[in-house]
C-alpha cells in the first residue's frame, strides 16, 4: 500500500447499478490502493453487480462496506438516486470490521458484537464507526451495546441505512475486494485505526419552541408521560391536532415532522423525531432512547439555521483535529433534515465545500445518526453528524 495518506470521493447517477458502481468508485480510488471503501446508494441500486463492479477498484484485503440510503452525498454533491463512494488509504491507517446478523430484537447484543472489531486496531487514535439497519427499532440499544465495548476513551460515529422513508426494507453491504455481499437485518462496526487525530462533529440546527417539559414516565424511546399528562394527549394541545389525525399513522408522523422533541443535554439538544403514536396508552414513540426524568422541548428551524447546522458539525470535525490539515471528511445526514431542506440542498452542499475549504468528503442520508464522544448516550435523529480524518 502507498505510504502517501489520500482520501476520494465520486458519485454517479446513471440508472444501470453496475456502470454506476463502476464510475463512482473509479472517480474515488483513482488508481490508489484503498484501505477502505464506502458505497452508499439508493435502493433499486443495491445489486450485487453493483458491489462486484466496485470491487473491481480494490485490492484483495480492502474492507467494504456501505448500505441503502435516504440520498447520497459525494464529489461536491447529492442526489436521490444513484451511487456515491468514498475511500481511503495510506501510511498509518488501519480498518477492520465485525459484522452482526440478524438484529432485530437484540440490539445491544450486536452492538457489542459490531464493536468486537476494535480489538484488532492497536494505533493512538481510534474510532469506531457503525452502519446498520436503519428498520430495527430501539436503535440506541445498538448504541449502548457498543458502548460496553468501546468504552468511553472511543467516539462512535455512523449511520442507519434508509430507503427513502418507505419504511421498507434497508440493506447494509460487508466484505473486502475478494467478495462482499448484500445484507439486511445487520449491524457493521467498523474499527479505524489512525496515526493522526480523528475528528468527530455533530450539530442539527434546531432550538427550542415553548416551555420545557419533564418525562414523568417513559421506557427507551416511548413517552407515556409528560408533566404528569398522557404524552399524546399533550402533543395533540400543544399543535392544536383533532384525535382523528391519531388513526392514521402517515398523516401523524407527517404533522409532527417538523416539531420534533429536543432532549436536554450538556452540550444542547439531542433531536428525537415522533414516529408514532400509541391510542390505547396515550404514549408516543421515537426511535431513541427518551430518559425517564428529562427536559425536554418542542424544536422548530427553518432552512438557514438547518444548513447552518451543516456546516457547524464539519467545523467541530476539522477542529477537534488540533490543528492537522484534514484528509477528508465522512458525512452522515439525516433523511428528515434532506426532506426539510428540500429545494435547497444545494445550498447545504455549498456550506459544507466552503467550510471544508475543498477538502474532499462523502457519505449519505441516514435513517438515524450514531455519534458519541463521551458519554453512554449517542443515538441522534435530525442531526448531522461528521468524521474528519488528518
């Protein structure tokens, strides 16, 4: 492997999966010998030709591994549908994987199994980034599994992967340039190993609306109380919702998209999206864990401060580098944001090249964010979260 440290990205749109593969993933490897490769594309795009042609750019023992997505980011650009890749390698650098089959219902113990990987990565900067389905539930035990791990000296970062929202299915890709395959109900720690720092960045753009409230009653991410008060039945106050609106879940989730609940924390708000609610018990359901106790709040945005929000995570990457020219940059968006965002991703896309100064950088839109610095707690939703490596 060349000793030059490099990072590339390349992105393409064409409708056949493998000439898409095959073009993304040459514009990223360029010719290098590439420790890692990240595909991330559309569903309709997750083809076994697919992966086979981007393999046909690794050598033997390159680790590869990606997912489905809600949209992908890479080469100054994003799209809905298509491919985007991004690679690494170079002196000093060291990944490794552990996968974990057949989640659902058990996710704290794959994390912990995704996260055996970084037992085998012995360099003075580590992190541990996950891909994993992004359908599965109580996503923060996953979180907490890798958690009992890592450790608290290890940031976790990474993605859930989407499918457009369709609520579907979602499929993650594992394995190396001799042969990866096409998972789904799987959770991929991948263990990076670093003689440089590794920067991490997370940011949402979000602030809070109204007067804060106490979970007076919750387990994981369902609300049964706030302020002593059937969660549901404060929700529908609060918006000036009719009942009706609770029998269909399409039209819930599409009211309560834009007020999602902050989560008090040190350092601001973790965002929980409401995905759901519950008529017989008056609760409501997020996806992430909501504590027993907590402050929370209504949030509200808008465009700018969304894509405000962008840039301030890749910042708070490069940053956390103490000064070393960053390498390039991975990106983990959520699907909600690309949504409220709307007719002006582009503009996002323009803040994250301009903050980064044209450091290269790829990754796509998530159904649910993993970042953790310190802390048991690192399952995010409507939040950016970044990887910066020098």
């Amino acid at each position: 492997m060349g000793l030059e440290r490099w990072f590339g990205t390349g992105h393409s749109t064409l409708a056949d999966p493998a000439a898409a593969g095959a073009e993304a993933a040459a514009a990223a490897v360029a010719g290098r010998e590439p420790a890692v490769i990240f595909v991330f594309c559309s569903v309709g795009h997750h083809e076994q030709a697919m992966l086979d042609a981007v393999r046909a750019h690794a050598r033997p023992d390159t680790v590869i591994v990606g997912c489905t997505t809600s949209g992908q980011i890479g080469a100054g650009r994003e799209s809905r549908d298509g491919v985007a890749v991004s690679a690494f390698g170079g002196a000093g650098l060291t990944v490794r994987t552990s996968v974990s089959h057949r989640v659902t219902g058990r996710l704290r113990e794959a994390g912990a199994e995704a996260a055996a990987c970084l037992g085998t990565v012995d360099r003075e900067h580590r992190a541990l980034l996950m891909i994993a389905d992004g359908l599965t539930g109580t996503q923060h035990e996953l979180v907490r599994g890798a958690y009992s791990v890592a450790g608290a000296a290890v940031p976790l970062v990474g993605g859930c992967a989407g499918d457009h929202l369709t609520y579907v299915r979602t499929y993650q890709f594992h394995g190396t340039g001799s042969g990866a395959e096409v998972l789904t109900d799987a959770a991929i720690g991948i263990a990076i190993g670093s003689d440089h720092p590794i920067g991490v960045g997370i940011a949402h753009g979000w602030r809070r609306r109204g007067a804060g409230m106490i979970v007076t009653r919750s387990q994981g991410g369902r609300i049964y109380e706030l302020d002593g008060e059937p969660a549901l039945d404060v929700m529908l106050r609060r918006f000036g919702l009719d009942e009706s609106i609770v029998g269909d879940e399409e039209a819930f989730r599409d009211a309560l998209f834009l007020h999602p609940l902050g989560l008090s924390r040190r350092s601001g708000e973790d965002i929980r999206l409401i995905h759901a609610a519950v008529p017989a018990d008056r609760s409501l359901i997020c996806l992430a864990d909501v504590p027993q106790g907590a402050l929370v709040w209504h949030m509200e945005s808008d465009q700018d401060a969304l894509i405000e929000g962008a840039g301030e995570a890749c910042g708070q990457a490069v940053e956390a580098l103490g000064g070393r020219d960053p390498l390039g940059v991975l990106v983990f968006d959520c699907a909600a944001r690309r949504i409220t965002i709307g007719d002006a991703l582009d503009r996002e896309v323009e803040v994250i090249g301009k903050v980064l100064g044209g450091v290269p950088y790829g990754g796509f839109y998530t159904n649910g964010e993993i970042a953790r610095t310190r802390g048991a707690l690192g399952m995010h939703h409507f939040t950016m979260v970044t990887l910066a490596l020098s």
